[in-house]
C-alpha cells in the first residue's frame, strides 16, 4: 500500500552540499526540493537569455501549441524534430494575446547549442549534487524553458517523466529549478511524494515510420489526485523528480510569470530506445553533467 508522504525541503549549501538526510528522503519521497540552489543573478541572468531567445523563435512557432493536456501536438513534425534543436512553443488559445506573452515553452536542446543554458546545465554543483545522492550517470538529454506567462500559462495535467523519457530500465529523472518564486497562483507544481514506488502508468512512443506518436497503456494506477502536494518553490530553488512521480501544474492566474528551466537525464547505463519520441542525432552525442562544454 502507497502512501503520500511529505514532500522534502531543505536550504542547499553552497559549500557543504546536499544535507545529508537528503539522500534517504528523496529515496523515500521520490521529490526534493533544494531551496537557494541557484544564485539570484543566475536566475536572472537565464531569464534574459530565455527572453532572448524567446523574441528569436517566436515568429517560427506560430501555429505551434504546446498542448500539455490533451497533447495535441504529438503527431506534429514541428514537435517531434524538435529533440535536438531549440524550439518555442505557443500556448493553446491565446488570440488577441500579446504573442511574446503567449509562448508556452523552449525545447529541447538549449543545454547542448545555447551557451547560456549550456553553462547552467553544466555547473560542477549539479554534478556533485548527483554524486551526494548516488544518481549514477545521468546524461542531459533534454532542456526546457516553461514561461507559464501571466494569466496566460497552461495547465499540465498529471503525468510521470518516464512516461515520456523512457529507458530500459527505467533511469529518468527531472531538474526543475525556479527561475522566478513559484507559487500556489501563478503555477507551482504538485506532486504526489512516495508515489514513484507504484508503476508506470503509460509509455509515450512512434508509431511506424516514426512520423506519428501513440500512447501504450502499461498498468492501471489509481493515483490519490487529492493528496496532491504543492510543491511551492522560491525562486533558486531546485526540485528533483523521480521519473515515475506523479507531478502536475496549475494555469497561472495571477499577474506574475513563473519561468522554470528543466533539465531530464538518462542514465549512460540505459538502453535508450530508437521509438521514443525525443531523438538526437549523431553529431549531439548525450553527456553528463560538466562533460566535454561547447562554448568553454
Ligand atoms: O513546469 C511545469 O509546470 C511542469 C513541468 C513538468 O511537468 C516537467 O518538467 O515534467
């Protein structure tokens, strides 16, 4: 029998680490959130550089949704070519809106042809903060930047990662990190702690050719949507999310944004199978935190 438990908070130190009850507790809760994790002008300066190139890609993704409850945009080749380019993404039903407000996401390789989001993706605490909490190898296989724009961002509904990122065996894990304070108004995420000890409820993968996409069902899950926690975030904060956690977000109703960047890892030890949706090509292999930089 599942239980929801607490979801873990603890102050990051800058230089001793992860606590260490850390590591028990994301175990047990499959969540952590690291308040103070990322510095102040960090934070902004990634704000600026997902401004930057939010104004570029904005024209491009016209017509473009980010459909995060029905997912629309699934069959698409706009979507699904996006694995190792960066791309916007538009939020559904937003006529009439300023378009620079109406842009729902950036995805998905910032951290590999970006200098900005690759610098951030790859400072030396991530990959310490994964030694401290025994993550293996986890290899960055996809960015993205969620703007949850001012009464304008959508809701996503809930899911688990590794319905998404899948690997055999199963190694996603999520780096969600505040950029601005995420609150219970303009969006912070909730979870269901101690859920991913149940299973994967679904596999998201190609069909065919691999031009279109389907859902297969893997097990019924029953999961308390009730017990859902907030998981409200300072801006700084880090939240990690096991692959098989249950998380969702709300709309933003309020007259503030709430930028968060996300970073989801594979581990090296993984089989990555060639009919899930995100694929790279050859010339963008994956790598860990820190690993070989590109714009050093
Ligand atoms: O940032 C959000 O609102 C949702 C993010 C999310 O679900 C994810 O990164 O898996």
């Amino acid at each position: 029998m599942i239980k929801t438990v607490t979801a873990p908070r603890f102050t990051f130190d800058l230089v001793h680490g992860a606590p260490a009850a850390a590591k028990a507790a994301w175990e047990a809760a499959g969540c952590l959130i690291l308040e103070n994790f990322v510095a102040p002008e960090a934070c902004d300066a990634l704000i600026a550089a997902a401004d930057r190139l939010s104004d570029q890609l904005v024209e491009e993704a016209e017509g473009h949704a980010f459909d995060a409850v029905d997912n629309q945009h699934a069959g698409e080749d706009y979507f699904l070519s996006s694995g190792d380019v960066m791309r916007a993404f538009m939020e559904e039903n937003t006529a009439g809106v300023d378009r620079k407000r109406a842009v729902n996401k950036l995805g998905h390789a910032m951290h590999d042809l970006d200098p900005d989001f690759e610098a951030f993706s790859h400072q030396q605490q991530l990959g310490r903060l994964t030694r401290q909490l025994g993550l293996g190898t986890p290899q960055l296989l996809q960015s993205m930047l969620i703007f949850k724009h001012a009464r304008v961002g959508g809701e996503v509904t809930m899911h688990q990662d590794s319905t998404f990122i899948f690997s055999q065996p199963e190694t996603c894990i999520g780096f969600w990190f505040a950029l601005q304070d995420a609150t219970l108004e303009n969006g912070a995420m909730y979870a269901l702690p101690g859920w991913h000890k149940g299973p994967l409820e679904r596999r998201f993968f190609r069909t065919g050719d691999g031009a279109g996409t389907d859902f297969e069902d893997l097990s019924a899950v029953d999961w308390p949507l009730d017990e859902a926690v907030p998981l409200e975030a300072p801006k700084g904060s880090l939240i990690l999310l096991h692959g098989r956690l249950p998380h969702r977000s709300s709309a933003n109703v309020s007259d503030n944004s709430r930028y968060a960047y996300t970073l989801h890892t594979v581990d090296a030890s993984a089989h990555y199978p060639a009919d899930n949706w995100l694929q790279r090509r050859d010339d963008l292999p994956l790598r860990t935190f820190g690993e070989g930089m590109n714009f050093a």
